[in-house]
C-alpha cells in the first residue's frame, strides 16, 4: 500500500511539473517574439534592484500598513514553502517527517515559525478579500477588472487561506495521533486537544493524510495557474527588475532610422547610395515591441497603483496604464496561441493598436511617468505608448491637426516655428 502511495505521489509530481514546465515555455516563447534589446550593463546595479524592489518591495513601503500585510503573504509563500520540500521528499520516500529526526528541537522552531506565518497570512487575505469586495477601493472596482481579471484575485486570496489552513489542520492532526507532550506546535497545538476529543485514532489518521494530500495537490494546482494568473508576477518580479531600463525615467530613447534621417538631410553627402529599404517607425502590434516590453506586460500585477497615480486617469480621460498592460499580455497570448496553432502567424486581422488600445486612450497619455514610478516591479507602460504614439503618427499620420502644423515647421524649418532657419538670430538684432 505504502509503494503504492509513492508511485501515486511520483505521478502527481510529474505531471505537476511537466505542466508547468510547458505553460512557462509558452510564455517564454511569446516574450521573445519581440524585438530583441540588450539590457546586459551594469549588472551589480541590476542585482541592487533586485534586492531592494522584488526581494525588498521597497516601492511597496510607501504604503507601510499594506506593505507590512504584503510582506506576510510574501514571505509565507516563500518560508512556508519551505516545508513543502519534506512534503515532496516524505511522498517520494514514504517517510513521514523526514526532517524532524536530523533538525531535533530546531525542527519545531522551524514549524513553529511556519505556523505563526501561515495564521498570519490567513488574517491578511481575509483582509484583502475584505478590501476588493466589501470596502471596493477605488483601484479595486475599476472596470479595468471586469470579468476575469476581479476574480482571479480572489480565487488567489481563498486559495491561499485553503492552502494555510490545510497545513494548520494537518499538524493539529499529527500531534492528536502522536500524543506525545514534547511534540506540540504553537497553533495547531491549541486545536489538538479538542480533535482527540472528537474524532478516533484511525479518524485522526484519515484526517492527516487528507489534509496532507489536499495540501499538496493543491500546491501542485496553485503552480499550475500561475501561468494564467496575474499572481505569475511571483515569478517574473525578479527577471523583470533585473532588465528594466536603467536610464532616466524622463529620458526618451531615439530611433536609429530618424536619426540618420536628419543626419542625411543636413549631411547628404552621408546618405548611402542605392535603394533605400523600407523601414518601420514604433509599434503596431506586440511582434514591434521589445521583448522587455512584453516582459513587462507578464509581470504586471494589475495593483492598479499606475492608473491610480496617472493624471489623466485621475481626471477622467479614458487613459489607464494598467489597462495597456492587460491589452497588451491578452494580445500577446492571442498572438502566441495564432502561432502555436498555424505553425507561424497568420494574419488575423488585428493589431494592438486600434483592436486593443485605442487612439484616444494614447493621446491621453502625458508622458509623465507617474506610472513607472509607482510600480513596485519596474514596468513601464509608458515605453508601450510612445512605441504606440510613433507608429500612430509616423506610419498611419494619424495625428492631432495642432500636431501636424509643428510637424510640419520642424520638417521646413528644422524648429517648431513658423520661421525660416536663416532669420533663426534675427532676434539679437
């Protein structure tokens, strides 16, 4: 019966893995279907803000009292987990606690910790459940969360609370079989004594191993829909910190081909000599931005601090740079299941631009950077509206007509203004 167990666990593991495995292969596959952009320098810089923004979530302690409460999810997900390394090893091995023989009494210290952990986090999700459903903060009842999406973090936060009380019951189980005064913990410690009194020993056992199989299959799960949930930003935090752009936030990059374009035009000589090849200005669909940008659209966490920090949202325009983000990943995966189906992309009549984000909301867009500042995982929604913006006004001369007349004078006059470039001086005089 044991061996049977084992091979039972072994191919839950498998398959679990095996999952995963693909669904983040995919993802990977569709993050690279953008341009590509080196983002390689300064990598001691890199690690610091490693540190300091996903390990740390410095950003997040602007708000203490939601960063504390952050912080606990966080760091149970990640300590907890933990114990979920003997869970795996027990189910392969068919031993039961393989770790508390070799730890001794650090061994409780350790589960101790876990458990305190694990009722703290399940305080702070029925905390935040509370927030998105019966306070609804502003940023929480925005129809930039209509259907799914204001789900998927409540399933996230009942998940966790199952998950933490699967571990909690599981222990108080333990110790009411095992009856042995030196084995106790803290919180499950106070919930034994009233299961020995309710249930047999062999009711005891088949709770145990109840609570240890719904435990780890729900882990298992919770992987599993990482991949289609914003929650994969537990993953993706730390990449996308990494890569992100360590420029100015104010400071813009240039086109390469609108460089040469001016540099030509004042230099002809320079200009190459043959047919010139077509060249493409922003961005129309995801395959035109950079695979950081995309990588960025998978690391949103839909918290919603850009859109509440943007001006133009604030003041009601229909600007939200979480929105770009979500348009921007539901795109991508639309791209990506077109390619996984057809072998390579067939048109399907649809782009970003347009189909998804739409001219106005562009428009609205200040270019203040309020919305890189204020994520706490390093996106920028900005880099996708000015990718956006070009191709706009640079392929599709799709532009404000207050717009065109300064294009217009830059394009004659090499400034803004209506004058010639010889009476440039004539002001001094």
């Amino acid at each position: 019966m044991q061996y049977v167990q084992q091979v039972e666990f072994l191919l839950l593991l498998s398959i679990a893995i095996a999952l995963f495995s693909k669904n983040i292969g995919q993802i990977r596959k569709n993050i690279f279907l953008g341009r590509p952009e080196d983002l390689s320098d300064s990598p001691s810089l890199r690690w610091k803000n490693v540190l300091l923004l996903a390990l740390g979530q410095k950003k997040m302690f602007r708000n203490p009292f939601v960063a504390v409460m952050h912080l606990i999810i966080y760091v149970g997900f990640i300590i907890i987990n933990i114990e979920v390394l003997e869970i795996i090893l027990d189910g392969l091995l068919g031993t039961h606690r393989i770790f508390q023989k070799p730890l001794g009494s650090f061994y409780f210290f350790l589960i101790n910790s876990f458990e305190i952990l694990a009722f703290l986090v399940i305080i702070v999700c029925v905390i935040f459940l509370l927030r998105r459903n019966v306070i609804k903060l502003k940023r929480f009842i925005s129809k930039d969360l209509n259907g799914w999406p204001r789900s998927d973090a409540n399933v996230i936060l009942i998940t966790e609370i199952i998950l933490m009380g699967l571990f909690i019951k599981m222990n108080a189980a333990d110790i009411a079989i095992s009856n042995n005064p030196d084995e106790t913990f803290i919180i499950s410690g106070m919930i034994a004594p009233l299961y020995k009194q309710m249930f047999s020993h062999g009711q005891l056992e088949l709770i145990e191993r109840t609570c240890w199989w719904l435990h780890i299959f729900g882990i298992f799960a919770f992987l599993n829909y990482l991949p289609y949930s914003k929650h994969l930003h537990i993953l993706l935090a730390f990449p996308n910190t990494y890569y992100a752009r360590l420029k100015p936030m104010g400071e813009i990059h240039n086109m390469e081909n609108v460089q040469n374009e001016v540099k030509y035009m004042m230099q002809p000589e320079l200009a190459p000599t043959g047919e010139a090849q077509p060249m493409k200005f922003g961005a129309k669909d995801v395959m035109d931005l950079s695979w950081k940008n995309l990588l960025d659209a998978y690391s949103c966490t839909e918290c919603g601090r850009c859109s509440s920090a943007c001006p133009a949202n604030i003041t009601g325009k229909v600007l939200s740079p979480r929105k770009i983000m979500m348009d921007t990943r539901d795109r991508l995966e639309e791209v990506g299941l077109n390619i996984k189906k057809n072998g390579s992309f067939i048109d399907d009549g649809k782009t970003l631009l347009n189909n998804y984000i739409t001219v106005e909301e562009l428009r609205a867009c200040t270019t203040c950077n309020a919305c890189v500042q204020e994520c706490p995982v390093s996106i920028s929604p900005l880099d996708i509206i000015i990718e956006l913006r070009r191709s706009l006004i640079m392929e599709d001369s799709n532009a404000p007509q207050e717009w065109n007349g300064m294009f217009s004078n830059i394009e004659n006059n090499f400034a803004p203004w209506k004058l010639s470039p010889d009476d440039r001086d004539a002001w001094t005089s």
